[in-house]
C-alpha cells in the first residue's frame, strides 16, 4: 500500500477520516475496491461503512439500475 498526501484548503472543513471515507465510497461505488477493501481504507468495519454509505448516497448494493431493470426484464420473460 502507498501513502498519499494532500493538501485540503481549510475552508473545506474535511477531516482525515471523512476524506477517506469519501475516497473509499467512490472507489467503492466505481468497483475498483470490494466492500471489504473499501472500509479499511476508510478505516471502518464492514458493518460500519455499510450504514456509512447512504449518508454519501452510495448503496451498498452497488448494482447499476441498468443491469437492474434488464434482469427484471428477462425474469419477465422466463416467468411461468
């Protein structure tokens, strides 16, 4: 793992922990880390980071409403 280091202007009013709350949301909502990798780069448990998520309007189902609304459409058509 590598450290990153950025300079936040103050008037910003983000803490450490909220930054990478954030950056892991958003690396988790793109895919690019598993729930599991998401919240401890957040420094979060699962269960923690799970209930996080919303206040930042990421779900943790993290299923595109695309793929959603095609499954529902094909279950449409293989219903009995």
């Amino acid at each position: 793992m590598r450290t990153l280091t950025l300079e936040i202007p103050d008037n910003i009013n983000l803490d450490d922990k909220e930054a990478a709350m954030l950056l892991a949301g958003k690396l988790y909502e793109q895919g690019r880390l598993s729930l599991g990798q998401a919240a401890a780069l957040a420094g979060y448990s699962k269960k923690t980071f799970m209930e996080l998520l919303g206040n930042y309007n990421i779900s943790v189902f993290n299923y595109p409403v695309e793929e959603l609304d095609k499954d529902i459409e094909n279950a449409k058509k293989y219903r009995s």
